[in-house]
C-alpha cells in the first residue's frame, strides 16, 4: 500500500559505508534515487537534520574481505 505522506526514506548498506536515499517532492511525483558515500552528507531538511555519513558509521566495523573471493 502506499503512503503518500513519504516523502523520504533511507536504506542503510550493512556491509559497507553507504546510504541509498530516495526522496520525492510530493506524493504524485516520481521517487528520486541518490547514493551517498563517506564523504557525503545525509540532509533531511524537513526534520532539520544533516549528519555526514561517517558519523553514522562512526563506531561500525566491518568484516574484511577474503582476498581469495575478490
């Protein structure tokens, strides 16, 4: 069912730092898609939030890779 009412939401990568944010202007438009990376920052103006996307992550470590799979 859709909820017009969203205009925004954010999925957050588990396995790497990254943040796939999918906003719309109003509940008829279409959804635009933007990634976002270390160096970026998520803003959420609606709600007067902007936080870097390092700080999210700030105390996540992830696994390292197995070179044998790369």
């Amino acid at each position: 069912m859709a909820v017009p009412s969203i205009r925004r939401y954010v999925i957050l990568e588990s396995t790497s730092v990254g943040l796939t944010v999918m906003e719309r202007a109003a509940p008829n438009e279409v959804w635009r898609t933007t990634v976002l990376t270390i160096e970026d920052t998520l803003q959420m103006p609606e709600i007067g939030v902007e936080i870097p996307v390092i700080e999210i992550y700030e105390d996540i470590r992830f696994p390292e890779k197995d070179a044998a799979s790369a």
